[in-house]
C-alpha cells in the first residue's frame, strides 16, 4: 500500500501550531489543488544535508509551504519559504494519484523525489526506496518505471536555469494569490 501524503502535514509531528487553507484551481496554467500551510510553530527545525555547503533549513517557525497537486501530472510540488518569504526549494514528490480526503488534499506516494534548490541544484532522493517497493511488491514495475520516468522529466526539465525561474515565477504567483486571501 502507497504512503499517504496530506497537504495539511497532519502526519508531522515537528509542526506544532499551523493555518491551512486549499483551492482547487481549473485554469489554462494549471489544474489542481493548491495548499497553503503556514507553519505558525514547530517543536525544532529540520535541516536538510547539501553536498559541498551549507545545509538548508526547510522546516521553521514563520515558514510557508504551497503545494501543488496537480491532476494530470505524476508529481506533487511543495514549494518551501522561509520566513521572509523567500524560496528554499522546491520538493517533487513522484506520485501514483492524487485525491481528497475528509477536505484534505492528499497523494499517493512513489517514493522517489526530486528537490530544486533555490540555487538551481537538482538532486534525487530515495531511489533506493523506490526499489524497495517495488522489491515488497508496494509497487508494480508500471509504477517503478512511470517513477523513473517522471524523475527523469524533472531531472532534465529543472536542470536549465529558464524553467527554474518559470518555476519561481508560476509558484510565487500563486503565493501571493493566496496570501491575500
């Protein structure tokens, strides 16, 4: 059975005190939920390694998360922002579905995930998880490949600074849209 993945991060037990609020936007630019998680309180920060620097903070108190679950794609993105409201990084998370529950916009998990830095670094995690499931039968080699696959769309798409900086451009949009109201 794949991991559920709530966009309001009930399962995270680092967020203490948040607000949430979710659309379902059907627009020539994009069809899907969007979420806005604004993390009032946390119990610690989450740090996250990065080869060769510093490690990036993804998870504090006055950060914001606006995630992205689109309908026709095979990804979910949670776009992370400090609490200047600044782009920490963009998380892919390759998905099998996407679906609502109890009000609460949720995706099915495939393990495999591509992170943009907000200094254009692209980096894919959990490749040994998604072997894993596929190994315990969590996932069928359709879903292995199809996750290999969207990886790799990610992986090239996001490695040319262009569609980084579309990528900001179409999330900050939204998170000024939805800061308003």
């Amino acid at each position: 059975m794949l991991k559920k993945r709530y966009a309001n991060a009930s399962t995270n037990k680092d967020i203490l005190s948040s607000d949430f609020k979710y659309i379902e936007e059907n627009s020539k630019e994009y069809n899907g939920y969007i979420s806005l998680l604004k993390i009032n309180t946390v119990s610690k920060r989450c740090m996250v390694p990065r080869d060769n620097r510093e490690d990036d903070c993804v998870l504090d108190n006055g950060y914001v998360w606006l995630q992205f679950y689109p309908f026709d794609k095979n990804y979910a993105i949670n776009s992370i922002y400090n609490d200047k409201l600044e782009i920490v990084e963009w998380y892919f998370d390759i998905i099998n579905s996407v679906s609502i529950e109890n009000n609460i916009p949720f995706i099915e998990d495939m393990y495999l995930d591509v992170v943009v830095t907000n200094r254009g670094e692209v980096i894919v995690l959990d490749e040994d998880e998604l072997q894993d499931a596929l190994d315990n039968k969590i996932i069928t080699l359709e879903q292995f490949n199809l996750a290999l696959k969207t990886g790799k769309f990610l992986t090239d798409k996001y490695s040319n600074k262009h569609e980084v900086d579309k990528l900001l451009e179409f999330t900050n949009s939204y998170l000024q849209s939805l800061l308003k109201n």
